[in-house]
DNA sequence: GCACTCGACTAGCGCGCTCTAGTCTCGAAC
DNA sequence: GTTCGAGACTAGAGCGCGCTAGTCGAGTGC
C-alpha cells in the first residue's frame, strides 16, 4: 500500500488529480479534460469553476498520462552537448519557436559519460515525436538508421545520411568568404585546422582546398587535424610555432577552436591580427570574447533553429514526405583578428 | 480511428509494445515486465528469449506508461541556463552521478524566452521526482514556496531560502582567499565587480567587504556594479579606463565577467597581470580559454554536483529529513592573470 | 504418500488521462 | 404538443505499463 503521508514526492500530499479537480467542481472528469485542453464543450460558467477549483488544489495536469491516453506528446527531443556555444544559441531559438507551435521541448545532453545513442534513447523512451539532433557526430549509416526508427532533423549532421531532415550552412560558401577574404587583404600561406571527424569536417576540408585551389593557391594549401575544441586549437598553434616560419594566416575549424589558437599565439607572443590572421566559424556568441574579436563565418542559429523545427513538423504532419535538406547561406563576419599580413 | 500506417511518429508502424514482445516469444506480459525491470523471477533461458523478442521487434519500454503504473518516475529534473558554462560543467558531471543510483536526467533551459518558473514547471509535468536548479535567481521566497510543492535542491541559490537543499561554496571563504591572494602580492586598490542580482551575490559582495576590513582596507574597497556575463566584465571595465587612475587589482563576480574585464583591458591596451590584477570566480573551463589564464576561485563542479544528486536522493528516501545546506570550501587557482602591482 | 516449499509464470486491476458515443435539457420550428 | 437540434455535460473504455495475488509443477522431507 501506498503511504499518502511518504510519497516519492516528498510533499506529503497526494499529487491532486483530475479526478479531485472534478469532484471539487462538482463536474465530470471528462469536462475537466475538455477545460484543460481548450476544447469546446463547457459553458463559461463551468469553465472557470473548473479552473479555479483546479488552482485552488494546485492541480497540473500529468504529462505521462496525457501521452498515454492521447498517442501525443506534441514534444520535441533535442540532443545538444552542453558545452558548444553555438548548441546553446540553438537552443536558446529553439524553445520560442516550439512554443508558437504548440510543442514541448525536452533537451538530453551528451558527456563524456554518455554517448549521442544514450541520449537519443532518452528521447525516445519519453516519446518525443520528433528529434532534433545539434550536430551529431554519429556516422550517415547511424542517422540513417535512426532515421527508420523515428523522425529526426539535424542541424549541421554529415551531408550523406538521406533519411533525416537536415538543416546546415553552406560550408563551401562560408569557407570560400573566408578563404577570400584573406586572400584579398594579401595573405598566401594560409593553414586550415579542421575539425577532426566531427560533422561537417570533411565538406570543409575538401572547400578550403577548392577555395585555395581556385585563388590559386591549391599547392599552398595545408591542412592540420583539429577538433571544436580550444584545445585542438592551442595544440595547433603549438605545432605552427615550433615550425620555421608561420602561416599568415590559420582559417579554424570552429570558433572555439580559433579561441585556442588566439591563446596559444598570445602567450608565444605573436600578434593577432598583425602577425597571424585568424578566422573563426560558427559567430557563436564567444567570438566576441577574445581580446581580439573574431573574426568568423556567421551561421544564423535563430534561422538554423525555425528551421529544424518546421522541418521537423512538417513531416508530422506529412510523414510521406521525403526528407530535405535546407541550406542557409553564412556570412563572414568581420572583426579583429585578421588584418593584412605585414 | 488512427491509421496504423501514419502516426504521429511518422515511422509508418505502430510501436511495439510489451504485449507485442509478450506475444512474440511465448509468455505472459507479466514476465516481460519483470525481466526489463530486472526482477528475480523469469528463468534464465526464457529471459533471453524475451530480450531476443524484444530486440528484433525494436521494443523500447514507454517511460510514460511505466511512469503512470509505478508511481515513480525515477527521474531528476535539472534546470539550467544553457549559456553558463559553469552550470554545463555541472550537467556533465550530474549524469553519471544520477545513473549511477539508477534515475533518469530530465533538463530544462532557461533562456531570454523562458523564465525559470515556465522551466520549472515543465519538469514538474514531467513527474520529476525531485529537482535539482543550477544557480537559481528566484527569490529566497519563491524558492520555499516551491520547496513545498516539490522536493527541491539548488546549487548556489541564496542562502536565506529554509525549505530546499542547498549545496554551494563557502563564499566568504573563496572571497576572503582572493582578497588575502591580491593583498600578499602587495595589491592595495582592490575593485570588486559583482553579480547584481544574481544568487550569492549579495554574499560575496559582503564577504568582500569584510576581507578588504580584515586586511585594514576597509576604506579602499569599492564595488562596481555587474552580473554574470562577459558584457557586465567589459562595461566595468570601461567605467575604470574613463577614470582618472586604476585600481591595481580586480575581483569579478565569475569567470564570465572576468573575461570581459580581460578582453575590455586588453583591447584599452592595459597589461593583464602587469598593470591590473583580475581574479574570476568559479573555474569554470573558460578559465583556462582566455590569453591570459584566469586566477580564480575554483568550486568544485563535480563535488557539488554530486552533493546535489546525493541529497535530493537522501530526501526522497526519507522526506521527513529537513533541508540542509553543504558548503564546500573553494580554494583558490593562482594562474596567470595576478601578480605583484607594479 | 502427503504436506509443504520454492521457483517460474500468469490474470487482471489500476495509474491519470483522452476520446468516442452517448444522455439530457432547452428553445425554436412546425 | 411534438420534433428536432445544438449545446452542455457524462459514462466508460482503453492507452502501456507495474504490481499484487494468485496458479502450476517439480522437488524435499518425513
């Protein structure tokens, strides 16, 4: 038997129900429900006697037995790792837009201790309809699979999974600005330090070499492995400074990552901008952090985020539909840390 | 009617359910439920028989159902403000603690769009059995008020709220050791930018008052007005540039406005340590992130978060237990931003 | 041979809600 | 006066599980 004085909840009070809601209005359960979800059916009248007996219990409806009972949970799962800037921007455009939409919001992160599949079953077993993944480093043949088994939409995920939705930036386009850019205020040794196997890695590896290759300087090109992290970022600066000669110029595979190389160029004591150029990517709301402004590749979360979710009802909507691939068109955004070379 | 061939999930197949398993490999319901709860009872080989099932069906158990049946939830609500990366430390080291004693991490964001109360509110729905808020700006008065409703932990709320647990640093410590840190260097003008209203605060304003009286300063300190972000860092730190002379020493609120005081420095091209002495405050990682590493008050992300997950735990146990408050001593991080005034 | 135990398994209720298929009232139309 | 329809409301099934109270059969002990 259930002690009512000790629940899990630790209030010491039965959690009120709808059935106590109704009682104490002196209605049926089922009006209760209808007043609940906005549904006509009550009088006015009823209405707010309904709603203020349910105030006066402090009742709120139970999510998991509206699930049961209604086949919806009208819940996004979002998968995000906590500590990239430009997730948290994400997600930050993500929540208003569900809400003008009618739909909840539940966020699983990864960590070190718990992989994107753990976080994804997470979502699922709370029955969210659909899934909106911030940049997944799973594999096209993972996503593709996951793809089978629910509906999913991407941010920034590989470009080969054809089963999800996916909403990216055109990273050729964005490399080339930034490859342009610099080229244009006169640099010719310019590095890329990529972003290792996370997503989206390998398309801009393979622009900067044809945005190099096109301002012929495709023999010049030069890749250094990276990751989105400020430590790939120093550990490259190390490696360029332990060299010869420098670059004039390091193109990042993230911000965070170019954040990495500004500190790790500061404290060898070369200037940026005026010694090396750096360019960012991603104009997450830590490019302006540095000392030295970033100068970046401008992904516009807020319109990555409408995106995502319209995508992602859309084909609740229209399960037939096929699954798309939008794709925005970055900004370079220039600030401080590139400059011409001397 | 629903049409099996176009749910709300859009996978064109109705979920499998227990019954399905059930059904698939021979056996009552009853016994599938037992051997995905892990219970004694099912034989060996008939236990791998409904995994087997279970497997190839794709069946995933429905976290709504089993929360209805069971009256538990074994979940943990987290709320958290997706731009601290602090709090993203916290998250990260949240999980494995929770899993560890078997329960579930729900988190909900704050952001511009949604206020604590709304973030609160959804965990609650989702039956969270207890909820544990990360750096919380309700009122000392809101908090007990949700204290009633639901079993509450908080890391860094304010200290006057009685009926939640609290875990947070011994402020006045960390506070006193920073103070004592820049005064055995030779520092004598020591400014402090605090966090406004943000939780602790108050306190560390206070405590700094007190360290600067300690050490016969009494008179020299002086506050400057701030928050939690790297703007308030910068904003301070260009009130102090329009003056006629600088403090030689700054104490921040966090590590966020740190960085902003450093960037803002910097770029007034003032040295940092040479000129000016900053120190930040919880040791986040962006700690490590700026040109010049951060001095700063390091609070044990990992300790906390398991305080935390320990005592909501302790409570659900055993909820007559009152509230209590576990301080944790910060110690300070001498990096590179301090040294002796010039 | 009988009572008893113990492990393996099952029947069926109920969690808090949604939703379909009603019932009941009341006023308007004929 | 009767019929009809619309609005207000209700009864009750069922969502996918957990859990209690069983049944059943194979030992075990005497």
């Amino acid at each position: 038997m259930i002690d009512e004085t000790a629940r899990p909840d630790g209030t010491g009070a039965r959690r009120p129900t709808m059935t106590d809601v109704a009682r104490a209005a002196g209605v049926s359960r089922a009006l209760v429900s209808l007043v609940f979800r906005n549904k006509p059916g009550a009088g006015e009248e009823t209405r707010q006697r309904v709603l203020q007996a349910a105030d006066r219990l402090g009742y709120r409806p139970d999510t998991a037995a509206r699930m049961l009972a209604s086949h919806r949970s009208r819940t996004l799962g979002v998968m995000l790792t906590v500590h990239q800037p430009f997730q948290a921007d994400l997600v930050e455009a993500i929540y208003p837009e569900a809400e003008r939409i009618g739909y909840e919001v539940l966020l699983s992160a990864t960590a070190p201790s718990r992989d994107e599949a753990k976080a994804v079953e997470a979502l699922l077993s709370h029955r969210c309809e659909a899934l909106v993944l911030l940049g997944p480093r799973a594999e096209a043949g993972q996503l593709d699979e996951l793809g089978g088994r629910a509906l999913v939409t991407a941010i920034n995920a590989r470009e080969d999974a054809t089963r999800i939705d996916n909403v990216r930036t055109a990273d050729e386009a964005g490399v080339r600005q930034a490859v342009d850019h610099l080229v244009d205020l006169g640099h010719r040794e310019i590095v890329h330090v990529d972003g290792g196997d996370e997503p989206g890695s390998a398309e801009r590896r393979a622009a900067y070499r044809k945005a190099m290759d096109a301002r012929g300087l495709g023999e010049r090109a030069r890749v250094l492995p990276g990751a989105h992290t400020e430590r790939a970022g120093q550990d490259a600066a190390l490696r360029l400074l332990d060299e010869a000669e420098l670059p004039t110029a390091v193109l990042a595979s993230n911000d965070r990552c170019a954040l990495g190389l500004l500190r790790a160029f500061a404290l060898g004591g070369v200037d940026v901008p005026e010694e090396i150029s750096i360019v960012g990517y991603d104009d997450s709301h830590v490019s302006h952090l540095a000392p030295v402004a970033l100068t970046t590749i401008r992904q516009d979360a807020e319109q990555m985020a409408k995106h995502a979710v319209r995508l992602a009802v859309e084909r609740l909507e229209d399960p037939a539909r096929t699954p798309q691939e939008v794709v925005l068109d970055p900004k370079l955004v220039s600030r401080g840390s590139t400059a011409p070379p001397r």
